[in-house]
C-alpha cells in the first residue's frame, strides 16, 4: 500500500500490450493512435502495425465537445477510404442509382446482361467525365443503353427509350449526341433493315409476314442505291418499304395503319413514296416488283438532284413565260 500506485488505466480502443511483441525488443509496452491505426513500440520507436482494420466503430471527443469517428472507413469494393461520416458518397449513390436504372430499362426493352454491363461501364464514364451534372440520370442512362443497341445493332429506336421513361425523345436524342461527342464515340450509321421484322410483326400480315418482310428488305436495299437513304430516318424508309411489300402481297394497308407502327408522320411517309416513285423501280407493276430483281435496274439520281433540276426547269419556263409576254 505505501507508495505503490495504481496501475494507469487502458487507453480506451488500446488492445492489452501483451498481444503485442516488438521484433527488436520483444514483449514490450506500445502505444497506439487510434486516429492512423497505428502501433508503435515505445522503447524503440519501431512501427508494429499500421493500417489497422477493426470491426467496431469508435468515437472521440475533442475540446469542443464534438464527437467524430476514429480511424477511416474503407468502402466494400475495396478501392480506398471512403467518407468519414460512414455514408456513401454522392458519387456512389449516384453510380448505384444508374445501375438499377440501367437494369430496369433493359429488362422493359428484352436487353440481355451483356448490353446492361456495358451500358454500365458507359455510365460510369459519364460520372467520371461529371456528364451526369445538371442533366437527369434518367436520360444520361438512356444514352448509355442507346449507343450500346447502336453499336450491337439490335432493332432498337431511341423513341422506344421515350416510351418506357415518358421523356421527350428529342431530350434523350440530345443527350445522347452530346454524350458521343464528349467520349469522341464513332457509331455506325442506323440500318433501316434492322427494323423491317420487328414492324412487320406488327402489321397482322399472317403467314405472309416473312414473305413482306423480304420484299421490304429488297426494297430497302434499292431505296439505298438510289440514294434515297441518305440522310434520312430510317423509319420512314420502313414505312414506305412495308407499305409497297404489303400492297404487292395483296394486304390493303393504309398509310395510316403504317404511320401507328413505324411511328412517324404522313407527311414523311408520302414524302417515301413520292421519291421512289420517281426512281426506274417507280415505273414498275405491283407484279414487277415482287418477281424482278431489283438491283440489276440502272441507279437513280438522288432526289435532291432530281428535285434541283426539277425547280430549275420550273424557273426556265417562268423566264421563257415572261418573255413571251414583255414581247408581246
């Protein structure tokens, strides 16, 4: 009792000094810092563990009387500290969001897994590059998934993205063209062809679906030579390919049935149709066209020129009209 003292208590989240043994003084007293989780023998200086991993959490108090936590948390990936605070980050709740949302659309449009993990690791681009600020992630998810259908060429439009997330296409389109052109992403050109079945199927066409469908795929085909694909959506060429296979097959489709399916409007549709009937193919019976081979007919110019020439003789007739006038 006379003059011994108390032992000092444990430093509270300190492990017993016996669990600890210095490799240059053996068993030996340490001090630790909970803050680095670190452990160092206080005869030597010598560092016995670093970077030390636990299970619990534990809080300290500083002058003020605010309480923090000790040490820092490590994400479940693995990739390195994460927020002190023990909640994710707004990074990572943003990447997860994407996630799910990029899983959600998929299975609405029958995409497999492969087209979900790559549209994926786009998305984790998009946050990477800080695309996601000021946009919605609704529509930075939809580009993600269109440029992975565009570059898999699978028979999806971006107007079906529209309907499932009820956002404006013309939103989604820009949001995609902006996204491509950050990550300097070269897609090929939209094939009208890839559509052809997928509308066909639609139009109740029976046992003569596939029969349509070939004919409108030779149709398409003889649209490109004449360059009347150029620079157009490829559903209006569907349309007026399938209205053409359809009535040569017998089916009495109106323009109006073809305008619900391939969702554009008549004005483009007529437009189709206009253009081809000024091509060599135009001058063709319904019987022609379905027994005929398309591609050995001569080329067409394209309607562009066809249209130039035709304003030109126009504006020559009114010249010619005028003279005749004033010399009179």
């Amino acid at each position: 009792e006379g003059g011994s003292q108390p032992a000092p208590a444990p430093r509270r989240g300190s492990p017993p000094a016996a669990m600890y043994v210095c490799s240059q003084c053996g068993p030996t007293e340490v001090d630790t810092d909970p803050t680095r989780g670190d452990t160092v023998c206080v005869s030597c200086g010598m560092v016995i563990e670093e970077n030390t991993i636990v299970s619990e959490m534990q809080f300290v108090e500083d002058a003020n009387g605010v309480s923090s936590v000790v040490g820092q948390f490590i994400s479940a990936n693995g990739t390195g500290p994460a927020s002190s605070s023990f909640a994710k980050e707004s990074r990572e709740i943003t990447i997860s969001n994407g996630r799910r949302k990029i899983s959600h659309i998929a299975t609405a449009l029958g995409l497999n897994s492969h087209h979900v993990e790559a549209a994926q690791r786009f998305f984790l681009l998009a946050v990477q590059h800080n695309f996601i600020q000021g946009r919605r992630t609704q529509h930075v998810v939809a580009a993600c998934l269109y440029i992975v259908c565009r570059r898999e060429k699978t028979s999806h439009m971006l107007i079906d993205f529209s309907d499932v997330l009820q956002a404006n296409v013309y939103a989604l389109g820009s949001t995609f063209l902006k996204f491509t052109r950050l990550l300097n992403i070269q897609l090929p050109l939209v094939d009208p062809s890839l559509y052809i079945h997928r509308f066909a199927s639609r139009l109740e066409l029976g046992d003569k679906t596939h029969a349509v469908s070939l004919l409108a795929l030779k149709l398409v085909q003889r649209m490109e030579r004449d360059w009347i694909q150029t620079g157009r959506r490829p559903s209006g060429i569907c349309g007026a390919a399938l209205l053409l296979a359809a009535r040569v097959h017998g089916f009495r489709r109106t323009q109006r049935e073809i305008v619900q399916v391939v969702r554009i409007c008549d004005v483009t549709l007529r437009k189709r149709l206009v253009e081809f009937e000024e091509t060599p193919c135009g001058a063709l019976t319904a019987q022609e066209l379905g027994a005929s081979d398309l591609q050995h007919i001569a080329p067409s110019d394209p309607p562009s020129l066809i249209a130039a020439r035709k304003a030109e003789a126009a504006e020559a007739r009114l010249v010619m009209r005028a003279a005749e006038v004033g010399g009179n």
